[in-house]
C-alpha cells in the first residue's frame, strides 16, 4: 500500500496550488508515473477519492499516464528504454552491456492541475 501516502502528499500539492491561484474546484489532475513504480491507478483514484472530499479537489478526475523505464549502459553510456514485461535480460543495444543503472521509472509527479 504505497498509494496512500503518496497519494496524500499529490492532494496536498494539488490544494496548496488551488489556494494560492483562487479556483473554485479542481476539476483533472494529470499524473504521471513511472512504469516501474508499483503505483496501481485504481487505488490512487480510489484514496484521492475519500482523502479530498469536502475540499476543493473533490471529484476531480486523475489522468495517470506511465512514463517509460529508461536505463544507462555502464559499459558504453548510451541511453536506452526497456520494457520489463518483454525481456528477460537487460543487455545495451549498443554494446550488449549488462551493467545498466536505472535514470528513470519509478518517479511520480503532477503533470497539470485543471482548474475552474
Ligand atoms: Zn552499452
């Protein structure tokens, strides 16, 4: 249950920006996530639900887009994105390396806040 907090750290983002622009309700957030964070979006949905009501960000609908797992050859340094539901083994186009480091993939962060 990593959805929780994170999802209470996202609400709070998301209402200290409504504060301070004056909106009337937050209508969309959009979120993006990355591929390897275990974040399921029903249960992010589900916990913005009952952690906003009664603010301004009630009902607002979360657009959860998955950002691609990106990795870093440690042999060559090229640059490349994996999806681990497809391979088995990692290896570095370029140079067939197997000493990659992850850039990107489990970050999370508020894309764009729709506001009225
Ligand atoms: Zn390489």
């Amino acid at each position: 249950m990593h959805e929780l907090p994170v999802t209470e750290s996202i609400l709070a983002i998301v209402l200290k920006h409504a504060e301070k622009n004056k909106v009337k309700r937050v209508v969309t957030i959009s979120l993006r996530v990355g591929e390897l964070s275990d974040l399921e979006d029903e249960w992010i949905q589900r916990y913005f639900d009952y952690l906003s009501k009664g603010t301004l960000a009630e009902g607002a609908k979360l657009e959860i887009e998955r950002s691609p797992v990106v990795l870093q050859c440690g042999e060559c340094g090229m640059s490349f994105h994996v999806n681990f539901r497809e391979v088995d083994e990692v290896v570095c186009p370029r140079c067939s390396g197997k000493k990659n480091s992850l850039v990107s993939g489990r970050e999370y962060f508020i894309k764009n806040i729709a506001v009225v």
